[in-house]
C-alpha cells in the first residue's frame, strides 16, 4: 500500500483555521461600511446559513405584520380614477395592434414555409411553419387575457 503524503494547507487556511476554529469559513471584509461578507466553501453549510437566515428574515416579517394588523377591504371601481375609460380604450387599440401583428407574423410564416417548401428547404419550411404557431399562440393569448385575469381575480378574491 502507498502511503499519501499530507496534504499541505496554505498559511493562510492554517490562520484560519487557528483564528476561527473552522477552516471552511473564511470571513472576507468587505468595501468600508458593509460589514463582513461570509464566503462559505462547502455547500451543506451554506444551506444551513442561508435557511437560518431566511428563518430571521421570516421572524421580522411576522413581527411586522402583527404589529400592523388591519384588514383592507378593497374592490375594483371603475369610477374611482378620472380617465380610466381612456385607458381602456388604450389597452384595447394595444390588443387590436398585438393582434394585427399576430395576424402578420403568421402570413409571414406561412409564405416562408410555403416558399420554402418549394425550394426543398426543409430547415426553413419548419422554421416557417414553427411561425405560424406563435403567431397564432399570440392570438390565442391576447384573445384570452381579459378571461384569464379575471379568472386570476376571482380565485384570488376566494381567498381569506
């Protein structure tokens, strides 16, 4: 059997370890005025740092909401805000363009894979049809945005 020669450490890991009883935690200062930063080596330790942190993190955030225990009651008003019919209109000229693009990008792609499929380009012939696809994906989207928030709205009202 061969015998390993010990592995030597580096002064400084040796300081470390001397220093801080621990020679996988390095405590690097930082800029002035940051404090120290924690550069941990070893992965198991850093999980075990960082789930006590957010455990800190957790316990201030309960601390700060029971301090400021109130209940808001809000609901959707449509006359609560001058010139929200404007904005509607304005959302709803957005969708009519994001539609008029979906609208393009799909002939586009369908001229593309029919142009290409000519040509024996299979590459193109997929990419074209590939196109296709996500134009009609964006319409389907656009189509169904109005559905899919409210639905959002309404499940996340159900919640006490």
């Amino acid at each position: 059997m061969m015998s390993r020669a010990p592995r030597e450490r580096s002064p400084t890991a040796t300081k470390e370890a001397l220093l801080n009883g621990k020679s996988d935690i390095r405590i690097v200062p930082d800029r002035s005025g940051h404090g120290p930063v924690f550069n941990i080596r070893r992965g198991r330790r850093r999980l075990l740092v960082v789930r006590d942190w957010l455990r800190e993190v957790r316990l201030r955030l309960s601390v700060l909401a029971g301090a400021g225990a109130f209940t808001p009651n809000v609901s959707p008003n449509q006359n609560g805000l001058p010139g929200l019919d404007a904005v509607q209109k304005g959302v709803g000229g957005v969708m009519a363009l994001g539609l008029i693009a979906c609208v393009a990008w799909f002939a586009i792609g369908a001229i593309r894979a029919g142009m290409a499929g000519r040509t024996n380009n299979y590459q193109q012939t997929a990419d074209g049809k590939q196109q296709m696809l996500w134009g009609a994906v964006g319409a389907f989207a656009i189509g169904a945005a109005g559905a899919v928030i409210t639905f959002a709205f309404k499940a996340g009202g159900g919640v006490h």
